[in-house]
C-alpha cells in the first residue's frame, strides 16, 4: 500500500493511505496576515493555499502540534470541523483549551495528547513526541506545549516534528521508534526573530544530522517558502552532506504529493 503526502505548505501535511486521509498543521487561511498587518514581521503569504477547506476530503483526523496560528489557525479549523462534523482533533494536553476555542469544536471531538501518549484514526497510528520550539515547554502539570507526531500506516513511520530545534535524547527517542521519514522545518532561528516572538527550529544540517543519527533515511524539509521573513532557500540545501550522513531528501513542491511507501 502507498502512503502519499502532499505538503500544504509551511509545516502543513495531508497524509493519505488508499481512501484514509490526515492532517497535520494545516494553515490554509490569510489569517496571520491580517492580525501581524503593519507589525515587525508582516505575515504575508508568498504562495496561495494550495486547497480551501471545501476541496478536503473527508478526514479522519486532523493533528495540531502547537497553538501557534500557522499550525493551529482558527480561520482552517473552525469551518473545517463543521463542514465536517465526523473529523477528530488531536493536540498537546497543554493547549487543549486553545484548541477548543479555535476549533470551535465539542470537546468530545478532541484528542489531548502528551509525552509518549497514542491514538489511533483508521489505519493511522499517531504516537506524540515531544518537541523544542526552540526550547521544551510545559505547562503546571508537566505536559509539553509542543509536539511531534509519529505516524504509523501501512508499516511506513514518519516523523512530523512540529515546530522543533534540537533537543537532548531527541534522536535517541526517534531511534527506538524505528522512524522511517522525517518531515522536519528548516527555516533556521535566530536572536532577532527571537527577540520579536518568532521562536526558530532546525537548521538543514541541524536536520540532516538528526536523521542520521536516528536511523531515518528520508528527510522531507518544510516550512520555508511561506513567509518571506522566516524562510529557507532550497537552493542552498546541501545534498551532498545528506548524501555522505546516509540519508535521501526530498524537497516537497507546494502543493505536490511524495510517495512515502518503502521510503526506509
């Protein structure tokens, strides 16, 4: 069986086994434009979504790694869930009642996840993981405000990190976790975005090296090509480092699917 993935854009994601469909991080309205409108960091789109909320089809589930708008945008998931009112939501335990309010959604609908936690959507396995946006952070019960997902179907495990940077025993948990593709962001961070609220993640080596150390064969980097203040250039991923660490990328096209099946 072939898993497909089409990107989105940004860390956005639909997964699809046969007629089984997921998403993760979807942002597929203009909304961060308007509520940054004028701000250091206008979050104007580079690109259009690639689909509305009308052209899905009918999902399973849809996995929010955090609640910052680009993955967890109130303008996608609100109409989302009631056009499709069999739809589950997954998310970190820590923002569960953000989730609510965006998703606009009965709490019987949700899925609050933390640390080691899993839930199955069909033939969908979901794992949580957590991640480092650019550090861990948990709320007053120690559950992780941020996540990553690994995401079993047909005997494929992919990896989407969410927002993440590296972090101590990351690549450890992902080994014992026999992942076979990482969906990871390579836009960088740095004191700057920082210092205006924009927390970063891994660099494109930063990215290949924990798929190297990990055992993950396939690396797929994402969010970059969105907003013109917090992107990478594809042009400067280096193929060869990746090549000589043991590990195959996939640059995604936005918009575009990649058969992830027997990507190992």
């Amino acid at each position: 069986m072939t898993v497909l993935a089409q990107w989105l854009g940004q860390a956005g994601f639909r997964l699809t086994l046969d007629d089984a469909h997921l998403l993760v991080d979807p942002y597929l309205s203009d909304s961060l434009a308007r509520k940054y409108a004028g701000k250091r960091f206008p979050h104007v789109r580079l690109r259009p979504a690639p689909v509305t909320v009308d052209d899905l089809p009918p999902l399973l589930a849809v996995l929010c790694s955090h609640a910052h708008t680009d993955h967890m945008d109130p303008d996608t998931l609100a109409p989302l869930m009631a056009a499709q009112p069999d739809v589950r939501l997954a998310c970190p335990r820590a923002v569960l009642d953000e989730a609510l309010r965006r998703s606009a959604a009965d709490a019987a609908r949700l899925d609050p996840l933390a640390d080691g936690e899993r839930v199955g959507y069909g033939p969908f396995t979901v794992t949580a993981v957590p991640s480092a946006h650019e550090e861990r952070v948990v709320d007053g019960d120690g559950n992780d405000r941020f996540l990553g997902y690994v995401i079993e179907a047909a005997g494929v495990r992919i990896y989407h990190s969410g927002d993440c940077a590296p972090w101590d025993g990351l690549a450890e948990r992902l080994r014992g976790l026999a992942v076979d593709v990482a969906l990871l962001p390579v836009n960088g961070r740095d004191a700057d975005r920082l210092a205006n609220g924009v927390p970063g993640n891994f660099d494109f080596a930063e990215a290949v090296e924990l798929c190297a150390h990990a055992g993950i064969g396939t690396l797929v980097p994402h969010h970059w090509g969105m907003f013109a203040f917090n992107t990478a250039d594809p042009a400067t991923f280096d193929h060869a480092l990746a090549a000589r660490r043991g590990v195959t990328v996939r640059v995604p096209e936005h918009g575009g699917t990649l058969d992830l099946a027997g990507r190992r």
